[in-house]
C-alpha cells in the first residue's frame, strides 16, 4: 500500500513596491494559514515576474528584501515555510527553457489574463508577459507542487501549467504530478476614492492603506476616501459602493459581522465612523509593523533567511532538473 501523498503548495508574489491591507487579506494572513496545512510549504518572492510589468528595476532588490521581511513580520514560521528569491533559483528558468519547447503559442496567446495585462501595461508588451504562464508553470512543477492558491484572475495560468504537465509527461515520461487550483476566497477591498475598482496601489497613493503607513497618514486617507449620498452606514453593494467597501475594512480588521457594526453606528454620522475605522487599522497593523521595524534594523539576518531558503528550495529544484533531463535526453 502506498503511504499517504504530500500536500507541496508553492505561492508568492512579486515585489514590486508597497503592499497595501488588499494583499494583507488576500495574500499574507492566507499564507500563514496555509502553511499550518502543508507538508511542503515553498514561498517565493517572484523577482523574475516582476520585470514583465516593471520599467524600473532600480529598487527591485530592496522591495524583493522588504517583502521577505513581511512574509516574515506577518506569521510565516521559518520552521515550516521555505522563503526563497525566484531568481537566485536558475533550475526555474532552465525548466521555463525545456517547458517553452512543448508549449503551443496559440496556448498562450489566448490567455485571458495575458490580454488583460497587455491592455493594463501597453509598454510592456514584451515575450516575458506572453510566456508569464510557462516560467509560472516552471516554478509550481519544478517543486512537484500538488496545490496552488490563486486569486480567480490568475485560474487560467494553473491550467496552463497542468497542461503542460500533461503534454511533459506524455512525450518524455511520468515527472510532474498536475496540480490543484485552490481558489483563495478573495477579500473584496477596493479603492478608497474609486469603490468600482480594486484597491491597487497603480491607482494612487490616496486609493490604498499601505501596511507600513504611519498612523497619520491612515487617519488622513480614510478621512478624505470618499463615501455615497445619504448619511446610513448601510452595507448596500449596488447603491453605497463606497460605504459598503469602508465597512467590509473594518469588518475584516474587527472579525465582525458587518450586520454588527452597522447596529454600532446606527444613528452616527459617517465622520464618525471613519474616525473609529482609522483608529481600528492603526491598532491591527500595529503588530505587523512592529515586527517589520525589528527586521529592517536587522538587515544581515532576513539575507539569510533567503540563502537559507535558497538552498533548501534549490536542493529539490536540482533533483527534478537532473531527473527532467534525463527524461528529454541532455547530456
């Protein structure tokens, strides 16, 4: 009888400056519970897909360190999590190589999200955003990852990579396991001065709560995010966007039900409540931003959180490597 199969779950991001409370409940609180779950918890700061969409390389090494120090700051246990740099890793980029050779251009082409990242960043459009899905494929097979947690925009990438999984074990022999799409529940925050769209920092920075702004600065954004006609604090979707998106926030920063929190402010004005909103954020990124103060003053110790996570991660990347050339049949 066969033993029990491992639970490898790869995920990440990439560094490509500040992080705001949209990807502190939708990414970073996620992954500290994931890793709980996981035999192999691999997470990547995904320097590489970075230079898709970025212009500007120059402050790529510093973001790449400080998101290293919020995967840190923010409950990922070195114990059981493995934190690496995507590009001090070369067996990703050489599977990428020997993966791109079996992919059909027509595949990647019709992705959905690469269309929307051609119109969302119409000076990039360069061979690496077309190819995004193949080195994403590379990163979750070179780990023999069973699972991967995506947001639904990014659903269409893990296809690709099964599919290129399949096409890999089909013609070379069995290597890859395909793996499973967990789609993560999304936390549905948008912008502060624009409730239609996601909170985002490429929208301004009066549209988004970065973790690490200072109390002062989190008092003014949400005094000046806008909010809809009327005076209710009302969760309404369709008719207060902008007031419903305020409460979801605190909702989240509270562990409230949102029915509660508007019984609490029945009868208050919306100054009101802003003013108790901004005081609830400060209070829950105050530990996560103490933590991340302690790192940066402590820059010798995450570098070597990273070339820890370096080895371990390109001790199993070079295992498949060997075992993937031996399949194609490189010397």
């Amino acid at each position: 009888m066969g033993g029990k199969k491992e639970k490898i779950i790869l995920t990440g991001l990439r560094p490509t400056g500040a992080l705001h409370i949209g990807n502190y409940f939708g990414a970073l609180l996620p992954f500290v519970k994931m890793q709980e779950t996981a035999d192999k918890f691999f997470l990547m700061v995904a320097d590489l897909h970075a230079l898709t969409t970025l212009e500007d390389s120059k402050n790529l090494g510093q973001n790449s360190l400080s998101l290293a120090m919020a995967f840190v700051a923010s409950g990922i246990d070195l114990k059981k999590s493995v934190i690496f740099v995507q590009s001090q890793i070369p067996q990703h980029s050489e599977l990428a190589i020997a993966l791109s050779m079996i992919t059909p251009v027509p595949m990647l082409e019709l992705n959905p999200t690469y269309k929307e990242m051609r119109e969302e960043h119409p000076k990039n459009n360069n061979l690496g955003l077309l190819a995004y899905p193949i080195l994403q494929a590379s990163d979750i097979l070179i780990y023999k990852s069973t699972e991967v947690p995506v947001g639904k925009d990014q659903s269409p990438h893990i296809e690709i990579a099964r599919e290129i999984a399949r096409k890999f074990n089909n013609r070379f022999g069995n290597v890859f396991p395909e793996p499973k799409t967990i789609l993560q529940k999304e936390a549905k925050i948008f912008s502060l001065q624009e409730p239609s769209q996601k909170m985002s920092k490429s929208h301004g920075e009066k549209t988004y709560i970065a973790l690490f702004d200072s109390p002062d600065i989190i008092r003014e954004k949400i005094k000046i995010a806008v909010t809809d006609s009327g005076r209710e604090i009302k969760y309404d979707e369709k008719n207060k966007p902008a007031i419903s998106n305020l409460l979801t926030i605190y909702g989240l920063f509270e562990e409230k039900p949102i029915k509660e929190i508007e019984k609490e402010f029945e009868g208050k004005t919306y100054a009101e409540f802003k003013k108790d909103l901004a005081e609830i954020i400060i209070k829950g990124l105050a530990p996560l931003q103490k933590k991340y103060k302690e790192l940066e003053k402590k820059p010798a110790h995450i570098k070597s959180v990273l070339e820890d996570g370096a080895k371990k991660a390109e001790k199993i990347a070079s295992q498949t490597m060997l075992e993937v050339r031996q399949k194609i049949g490189l010397i």
